[in-house]
C-alpha cells in the first residue's frame, strides 16, 4: 500500500504537526494567563490610593505604604505659585552668551512695568563665559487677594555662578530669598516685581 519513503513522511508530517498544535496551545494558554494577570493587575490598581476621611488633604498609598498629600490651594493659587517658581528660575538663569533670550521669553508674562525693568537687565554678550543656573528649593504662596487683584510668592533659591578664568570654568554658589509680586491683568495674572528679601 505505502512504500517505507511515505510512511516516514506521513509519520514524520504528523509528529511535526502534533508539535506544532502544542507549541501553539502552549502559547494560547500563557497569553490568556498574561491577560488575566494584566487584567488582575489592571483591577488592583484602580482605587490604590485612599483617601484618608480624617484628613481630606491626605491620600493613603497602599503599595507603598506612604501618605501622599495633597497641595494647599485653589487650582488658581497653585498656578501663581508655579509661575512664581518658573519665572524666577527661567529669569534668573542666564549667560552672557545666550542672547538674553531669558528675559526675551518671559515678555508676556510680566506687565508692562515690569517689562520695562526687565529690559534694563539685559547682560552683555561676551566671549569668555559666564553665567548663572537657579533652582528654586521651595515656595510659600504669601498673600492671594483676587478682589484687590495681588498676589505674592516667596521662594527660597539656589544660585550657581559660574565664569570661565584662563579657559577654566570657576563656579560658587549662594542660596537667597526672593519675592514675586502679582498683579491680575484682564483676568490674567502677571509678574509685577520680583525683590530679593535678604537686601
């Protein structure tokens, strides 16, 4: 009926193709486990974090174990507070080689006397570098007043100053405190000032 040659064939077709339909029934059952795990996961992780019904500015973290808490403030004071922040580490760092593009990029969010200050600010360009980089360490909204239409931040900064001296770049640092003034303009808040608090 068969020659040997076909019964070697055929008996060799099927034994690949029951390896085959194992290797894929394998991997069947181990995609439906990742989904069911992902799907698992996906469950346990809706409705981690609890909120504390003692103290509504808490969040109770159950993975790892830690309170998160919420900021203090309407969403508008968070905003003053976060553009205090930006505009004092965006205006205050600088080079004498970047073109004063930082007080060029702040143009908008200032007023107009204020403005004016900042571009009598304006640094020198020069070849030998120098320059400084502020970070802001922290932030404390002092006053928020919408109805007179003032508001005022105070940030404790970090400034690094750096100068090249005989091709070699020397730096020193200093921490300060600074204040920026608000003002509402058109419904819009704006830089009005910035002081250093220390002079």
């Amino acid at each position: 009926m068969f020659t040997m040659r076909q019964k070697i064939f055929i008996s060799s077709g099927v034994v690949v193709a029951l390896l085959l339909v194992i290797v894929f029934a394998l991997l069947y059952l181990k995609q439906k486990n990742n989904n069911s795990n992902v799907d698992n996961s996906a469950t346990s992780i809706i409705g981690q974090n609890v909120a504390d019904s003692n103290n509504q500015n808490t969040i109770f973290n159950p993975i790892n174990n830690q309170d998160i808490g919420k900021p203090d403030g309407t969403p508008e004071e968070l905003f003053v507070k976060q553009m205090a922040r930006f505009f004092v580490e965006r205006f205050f760092t600088y080079s004498n080689q970047n073109n004063n593009v930082n007080i060029k990029e702040l143009q908008d969010s200032v007023t107009v006397n204020m403005r004016g200050w900042m571009n009598s600010q304006f640094q020198k360009q020069d070849a030998l570098y120098s320059g400084v980089t502020t970070n802001v360490l922290s932030s404390k909204l002092t006053n928020f007043d919408k109805t007179s239409g003032l508001a005022n931040v105070v940030l404790e900064i970090k400034q690094v100053f750096s100068k090249e001296v005989n091709s070699i770049v020397e730096q020193d640092s200093k921490q300060k405190t600074v204040q920026v003034n608000f003002k509402l303009v058109n419904n819009e808040w704006k830089v009005d000032g910035v002081w250093d608090v220390n002079n």
